[in-house]
C-alpha cells in the first residue's frame, strides 16, 4: 500500500528529456534522440527518514548534490524502449530502498561451546607456534 504510493508518486514527479545516445545504430543514433534521462527530486518524495538514507546509499554517483536522482536509459533503439527501462530501474531502487534489512539475531553459546571453541583456540596456537624458525642446536 505504501509502497505504491510512493511509487505513485515518484512517477508523477518524474521529469525525462530525450537525449542522443551513443554505440551501434547507424545514422538513426546521430538523427534521433532515443536515449532517456530520468531526474526525480528525491525530496518531494516524502520518504521516511530510514527509507531516504537507504535512497542515498543505493543511489551513489546517480545523486546529485542538488537531490536528484539521474538515470540514463540508452540500452534499446527506441525511445519507448528505453522510456520503459528507467522507469522500471527507478522503480527497483526505491524497492530495494524500501526493503528493511533484517536485524541479526546475536548468537548464544553455551558453556560447554565456550570451553570447545577455547580448546580449539589453544589447539591453533600451539600448532602456529610451532612454526617458527628451525634452530640447528
């Protein structure tokens, strides 16, 4: 529920501009701009304060000092294409920025696990210890 509100609303903020793109396609990459630049402002998202710092980790060099998010699409030869294909990849970012990592369950040992793993510590040492140099006595 959420989730597609801010999805929503991303969506609606969303301003894209058709630009050149670059690599194989013949005279069609020079004469169309089928490549897509995606900017969001991150800040009228309205996100939690966890969620945001999540956005800004996941997002790294496609942040803007500004606060948008920038994509570039040129992976397809048309502009619907490719329109499709940022839209999905901002999609997935603010998914994976939603998801909370699970908190790790801190692990017990009991006190015979305590006297094995110290064992097997000693164990170790002495083996590593014996690795020294060789004296010729």
């Amino acid at each position: 529920m959420i989730r597609d509100a801010v999805i929503e609303r991303a969506l609606a903020l969303v301003s894209e501009s058709f630009i050149t793109a670059t690599g194989p396609g013949g005279q069609n990459v020079n004469k169309v701009a089928t490549a897509v630049q995606l900017r969001i402002n991150i800040y009228g998202l309205r996100l939690s304060p966890e969620v945001f710092a999540r956005l800004k980790l996941l997002a790294g060099s496609k942040l803007t000092v500004g606060g948008e998010i920038v994509l570039t699409a040129r992976r397809f030869r048309t502009q619907e294409s490719n329109r499709a294909d940022a839209r999905e990849r901002l999609i997935a970012l603010l998914d994976d920025a939603m998801n909370l990592p699970e908190k790790r369950a801190k692990s017990r040992l009991n006190r015979v696990g305590k006297v094995q793993r110290l064992a097997g510590k000693k164990i170790r040492g002495t083996v590593k210890a014996g690795r020294g140099k060789v004296r010729v006595d």
